[in-house]
C-alpha cells in the first residue's frame, strides 16, 4: 500500500447483516490535494466507500488507510440543528472537540465568508433556501480546518442553477491556499467532470471500481468549460463506462 496516499483502500470488501455485498475487492488510491469523485449508479457503493475512509464504518475485508484524522465530511441533507442559530451549527464541531467558544466563532465567522453567508450567521435555518444550508453543512465541515473533505452526493436534492453555483464555489475554495484532498459522491456526470482531477467509475453487484478517467483539463473551470468540447467528450466517456456497468452487473 501505498505510504504517500491521503487515502488508499486495497481489496476492501464490506457485507452487511443482511448479507447484501456493498463493496467486493475495492482497491483505490486518492493522493494528496487530489480531487476525485466516485459516480455509478444507486447500490454501487459510493456511500459505503466514502463512509469507510470516513472510519464510521468498518471493512469487512480488507485494509482502508487514511493518512490524516483532520477529515471533514458533508453528507446528502445539510442536518442542521433546526433550534441553533447558523453560526452555532457551524461551531458544532469545534464545540464537541471543547474549543474554546471565541475562538470557534471566529473560526466559524471565517469560514462563513469563505462561503458568503457571513451576513446571515445569526439566522436560522428555516430562514434559509436549500442551497444556502448546504453552504453552512459545507462551512461546518471546512471549520475544523481538515486535510480530507468527503462529500457524499450534497447537491442532489437541488434546483440545476443552484447546484452550479454550488459546483463553482466548491472548487473556488478548494483551490485557495493549501489545497486538502476531495473524494466526492455523485450521479451527476456533468457534475463530476466539472469538478474533478479524476473520475473513478463504480459497479454494482457488487460495488467495486471498473474504470478511472483523469480529467486533463486545467484549473480554474469556468462555465465555459461545461459547454465545450473537451467536457462533452469526457461525459460521452463516462456516460459509456456507466452504461457497460448494467451489461458487467447482469
């Protein structure tokens, strides 16, 4: 395995009680400051992956190591204390680490701008729209200052135009200062592409990985490259590995 990797997984398997086979012989190897999204369709196992290098599950089989425990993770619904003002649900992890609560509101006030909600730390969350909890679910998992971000499918459930905005904004902050390492969750060809340095294609039944593309485009994205040719030609690619998937599942 490799030593250098922010997170490497090798021949994981994962079984439920049930006896349902999420992942079956997983290897993958994420480096350091690297973006990379996982995509496939629902059971292949994306969840399952990213909640192992999240260590709140454990392998069944198999060996999964992450080379920091600074990990931040951002999951499907933004989870929000409904009672807590936007800032105190952005101090919630510094709160539970028994930071000291100045120093966790300015840590909180940081990564508030970060996302441009600063103005709206004293609101609640039923005052907000959907892409804007999203944008605190994102600052409580950027407060602790992490070297791995893990984001499972978090702009699933919003409109095309918020979930752009959202896209563009996520590689704004990765970009800045020292980038941490991104593994991230989606069904969104078009998302991935955008987004990443590397598309890991996945197959059900069971999980495992098929196919890896590398994204050679460079950074910064703009919308224009979500029209252009080379984006087209990379969710053309994708979209026929994801179709071979259902033919290897049968």
């Amino acid at each position: 395995m490799d030593n250098r990797a922010a997170i490497a997984l090798q021949q994981v398997s994962k079984v439920y009680a049930n006896a349902t086979v999420a992942l079956q012989d997983m290897n993958l190897v994420v480096e350091p400051g690297e973006f990379v999204s996982l995509v496939g369709a629902s059971g292949c196992g994306k969840s399952t992956a990213l909640r192992l290098m999240a260590g709140l599950s454990a392998p069944t089989t198999g060996r999964v190591a992450v080379h920091s425990q600074d990990i931040g993770f951002v999951f499907q619904e933004p989870a929000l204390l409904p009672w807590a003002k936007v800032i105190d649900n952005v101090c919630l992890p510094l709160k539970i680490a028994q930071v000291s609560y100045r120093e966790a509101k300015l840590r909180a006030m940081e990564v508030l701008h970060l996302v441009g909600l600063a103005e709206l730390a004293q609101s609640y969350p039923r005052q907000l729209s959907g892409g804007m909890k999203m944008r605190v679910s994102i600052a409580r998992a950027l407060v602790t200052r992490p070297r791995i971000l893990l984001m499972d499918e978090p702009f699933g459930a919003l409109d095309e135009m918020t979930r752009s905005k959202l896209n563009a904004d996520v590689l704004k902050l990765w970009q800045q200062g020292d980038r941490y390492t991104v593994v991230f969750v989606t069904h969104n060809v078009y998302e991935a592409v955008y987004l990443s340095q590397r598309v890991v294609v996945m197959a059900p039944q069971p999980g495992r990985v098929v196919a890896e593309v590398a994204i050679a485009a460079p950074y910064p994205r703009s919308d224009d490259f979500r029209t252009s040719a080379v984006c087209n030609a990379y969710c053309r690619e994708i979209s026929g590995l994801l179709a071979a998937t259902s033919v290897l599942s049968y």
